[in-house]
C-alpha cells in the first residue's frame, strides 16, 4: 500500500504539473488540460505499479485492457465528472482535481488490485492448485 501512496504520489505531481501549465500558461479548457495531465500520468502509474509495487510479469496486454476499462470508468467520473463538477460550482481548478483525486486513488488501487494485477491460481493436469514460488514484496 505504501508503494501505490508513493507512485500514486509521484504521478498526481506530474497530473498537476501538466494540469496547471496546460491551463494557465496555455489557456487550454480544464477538461483539456485535466485530460492531458491524467492521461501522462495514468501511463506513467500503470508502468511504475507494474514494475515496482505489484512485481507483475507477463499478460501485459490483459493486464492494459484491464487498465484501461478501470482507467475509462475513473476518467468519466472523476477527472471529468468530478473535477468539471467543482468548478462549477466554483471550487478552484486545483482542489477539485486533488479532491476527486482522492477518490480516484481508491478506485484504482482496488481495481489495480482486485482485477488489473490478480494473479490467477494455476492447476496441474490433474485440476490440484499449483502454488508458484513468490518472492515478498520489497
């Protein structure tokens, strides 16, 4: 839990970086630059969560399309959702995003957890579980 806070951490800092030039120095609409932020930083989290904190191998493509229907949801309702909602109700750019990052944060580790990064039990021919060696996590 301490790695996903760290790299969820990391990459809410490169979201707001790009959220907060995009939309200041570029004057590009919030839902534009909220977009351009989440979406660097959503590459950007599933790689470093992969890699680093759930020690996953293989299945990359399962494991995307798992992302990115977790990822499609979260988007709808947070980032656009969310944020878009705050601000009009005149909650300042930044805080709506940090609030409804928030939630987000909770909804991925769970989807990341539960269904994106499950490891799936093996059987043998005979249908016994196999129990692969696993090594803890750092």
């Amino acid at each position: 839990m301490i790695g996903y806070a760290l790299i969820g951490f990391f990459t809410f800092c490169v979201d707001m970086l790009i959220l907060t030039v995009a939309h200041n120095s570029l004057h590009w609409p919030v839902p534009v630059a909220a977009s351009a932020g989440y979406g660097t930083a959503l590459i950007l989290n599933f790689v470093l969560n992969r890699t680093f904190n759930f020690h996953v191998h293989g299945h990359f493509g399962q494991q995307a399309g798992k992302f990115a229907v977790a990822v499609g949801i979260n988007y709808v309702v947070f980032v656009l959702g969310v944020v878009s909602l705050l601000v009009y109700l005149g909650v300042e750019f930044q805080i709506a995003r940090l609030a409804a990052a928030m939630m987000e944060g909770a909804f991925l580790y769970c989807a990341m957890r539960f269904s994106v990064f499950r490891e799936r039990q093996q059987v043998n021919a005979a249908g016994t579980p196999v129990h692969p060696v696993t090594t803890p996590a750092a």
